[in-house]
C-alpha cells in the first residue's frame, strides 16, 4: 500500500526529534511523506532529507495544528502535491513541568489546544479522505505520563492533555473500523530527544536508567519503528495503546 500512499507526520521539524526520525523511517519503506511542523524550516529540512535519501516524493509545511486556518491551508497544500494520504502519525505536541498548584488557565488552555485540539484538527481534517477510500492509519503519540499521572519533565495538564488522545483513539477505533481505517496510541516513556538531553543532569540520567531494565533511554528510532509497524498492514490492531518504555513502567 506504500508505494501510491503519503504518510503525514506533524510534529516533524526537529533535528532530534520523534518526527524527523517517523519520516526518514516511514520513507525507508516506500511511504511518501508529508512533514509538518510550527517550524516550517525544520519540515522543509525533513521533507528534503527524505527524498534525498529514500528517493521518495516529500513536502514540508509550517502548521500551527492549534490553528484551524492553517491545518486546511497545509493539508490542501500536500493534497495538491502528493499521493492520498494513508497514514497519519499525530506528534505535534508540548509540555511543561509547571506544578499543578501554579498552572494558570492560559497555560492549560494551551497545552490543550496544542495537544488535543491540533490533533484533534488534523485528525478531522485527514479521516474523511481515508474513509471514503476505505484504508487508513492514525497513530496518536501519547505518553506514559498519561498512564502514571505525571512525568519526568511533564506535569498534570500534559498528563491530562495525552490521557485525553487514549480515549481519543478509542472512539476513533471504533467509529472509522467499519470503513477500514485503524486508530491506535504510543505511550512512549522518556526519549532521548533534545528536550530530554537539555534538562537532565548526569545524576538524573543515571537515576532513570536505574529503573530501566533495558538499561538505556528510548531512542526516536525505537518510536519510529513501532509507528512504521502500525501503519503497516497490521489491519486488525486498533483501538490499543502500546507501551514503550524499556520496561521502566511494567504493570
């Protein structure tokens, strides 16, 4: 199904990060990939390193995914330059490790809006075109905070804001099965992004992996790989959310 289908990644913008490592992932197998991200120059970066190195068609698009204006403006944009959209990983996000007592509404109004209006937004946007050709493959990126109630760097409105995509993706599963289009989350514990590398001390690096049985930090490829799985021909997962995180939250 790779070959005519176009795998949209938000999210994408970052050297480091979850996305650039979906799509250079996503394109190793066949995917043509559509990158998008609030940084317009880091998806255009993705998008060209995809090509260039998977011989792929490829696009990256600034979007805000908060913003409704700019989710149509970028998905018609990749409509009119790519294949149908197949698959559609929803990465964008934030967090903050603001304490629940400190949080003001402005910060919990955006983390919403960030995490679960823009993926809601994209979701919409995409779904209608993989149901009216009867396959698809939506991925939610959520978090082990959702599960625990907190992180190491997110706080209780990232965690409410990522436990809102697990229902999310339930509802979803079970609406859009019948036509043949799949929804499943990630629950990834901590990775070993830019964001991880910037705020941990040694000390606490050496803490966490303490809990770990793996014995390291996650890796964007191990989160790219399990994606690559879910939007592959796996038809008959939906509705689940997998957990990622080297063992370190066994239950």
């Amino acid at each position: 199904m790779t070959e005519d289908r176009t795998a949209i990644v938000t999210g994408s913008g970052s050297a480091r990060g979850i996305g650039r490592a979906t799509c250079l992932r996503l394109a190793a197998d066949g995917w043509h990939v559509a990158a998008l991200d609030v940084d317009g120059d880091g998806a255009r970066e993705t998008a060209e390193l995809a090509a260039g190195e998977h011989g792929v068609q490829a696009l990256g698009v600034a979007c805000d995914v908060a913003r409704e204006d700019d989710v149509e403006r970028a998905i018609a944009e990749l409509e009119a330059g790519l294949p149908p959209v197949g698959a559609l990983v929803n990465n964008a996000g934030i967090s903050a490790p603001t304490p629940f007592l400190e949080i003001e509404p402005p910060e919990w109004d955006r983390m919403f809006e960030v995490n679960v209006r823009g993926t809601y937004l994209v979701t919409r946007r995409v779904a209608p075109g993989m149901v009216e050709r009867g396959h698809g493959r939506i991925v939610m990126l959520s978090s082990v905070s959702a599960i625990r109630g907190g992180g190491i760097f997110g706080a209780s409105h990232y965690s409410a804001s990522k436990a809102a995509l697990l229902g999310l993706a339930r509802a979803i599963a079970r609406e859009l099965g019948p036509h043949g289009v799949t929804c499943n989350a990630i629950a990834p514990g901590l990775i070993d992004t830019d964001i991880a590398a910037g705020k941990m001390t040694p000390e606490r690096r050496t803490e966490v992996l303490a809990d770990v049985p793996v014995g390291r930090l996650g890796g964007t490829e191990d989160v790219a790989a399990l994606i690559a799985y879910l939007v592959s021909d796996a038809g008959y997962l939906t509705g689940a959310t997998v957990d990622l995180h080297g063992g370190s939250h066994i239950h």
